[in-house]
C-alpha cells in the first residue's frame, strides 16, 4: 500500500473544489455590480463596475452655479446664458444621472460608503475594491448553495 499524501485531494473533494471554481466564473460573468462611495473614500472598480458616488449632485451643482454674483436677479440673468450652452446641458444631463444614482443606493438601503453591491441583493460595506467584494459574495453564494443542496439548513452567518 503506498504512503498516504495528505496534499492529495479525493476525488469528492477536487470535484467540489472545481464546482466552487467554475460558480465563481459563472457567477461573474452575469452579476450586475455596483460600488457606492463619495469622493472621501476612493474605490478600486474595473469597467463593468457602476461608479455610484454620492456626493456626485453636490459638486456638479457647484460646478453649474460657480461664479454667480449675490444678486438674485444678475445670477437669474447669467443662469439662463449658461443653460443655453452645450456644456451646460451636459452638465444638466450629468445632473439627472448623479440624482438618479442616489435614488437608485438609497432604494437598495445603502447605509455606509464604501458598499459593493451585487444584483442588487448582496452588499459588503467597507471594501473598496469591486473584485474583492464579488469574490467574497461568489464564495458566500456558492456556500449557501452547498449548504441547502446538503441539507444542512440555512445560509451561513
């Protein structure tokens, strides 16, 4: 009988540990991921990631009203000039997109910066790097899976 190698995987355990793999993939491949943040807390996020920063609205509407004089009516006046320009509207458009943003974190019920957020159920607050968070969701997901495919109850905690 020849030694046992205690780095040997049993057929079991290599078929569980390439289904754990090729979920991970799967997974990836067809999450939508957002990150959460502000301009305090910078992120880590590859180009399939949305970029929601929540203080997003605030500098762009700084941005639209810098330099306006203290008269009401003078500023009226240069507002309506500005809006008229192509910048202008774009700024408008990057406005209405900021606002939809922060609609969209707070109807998920995002309460701290940074969050990762997975199809819109799976949250990990704190990590700011996108990659990192999926993983960690990936494994969670493919543990609950495990779990309850075994009979062994609930997602863990």
């Amino acid at each position: 009988m020849p030694p046992s190698n205690p780095y040997r995987f049993s057929c079991k355990n290599r078929m569980a540990f390439l289904i754990l793999i090729a979920a991970t993939q799967v997974s990836f491949a067809n999450a939508e991921t957002w990150i959460i943040t502000d301009r305090n807390h910078p992120v880590q996020a590859s180009a399939h990631v949305r970029l929601i920063l929540l203080d997003e609205s605030e500098q762009l509407e700084l941005k639209l009203s810098e330099g306006l004089p203290a008269n009401p009516q003078q500023a009226s006046a240069i507002m309506q000039q500005r809006l008229k320009s192509s910048d202008a509207q774009r700024l408008q458009r990057d406005l209405a997109l900021a606002q939809q943003n922060l609609v969209d974190a707070w109807s998920i019920g995002v309460t701290k910066v940074p969050a990762v957020v997975v199809d819109r159920k799976f949250v990990v607050y704190g990590e700011n790097d996108a990659t990192a968070a999926e993983h960690r969701i990936a494994q969670w997901r493919v543990a609950y899976r495990y779990r309850n495919e075994s009979g062994q109850g609930d997602a863990p905690r």
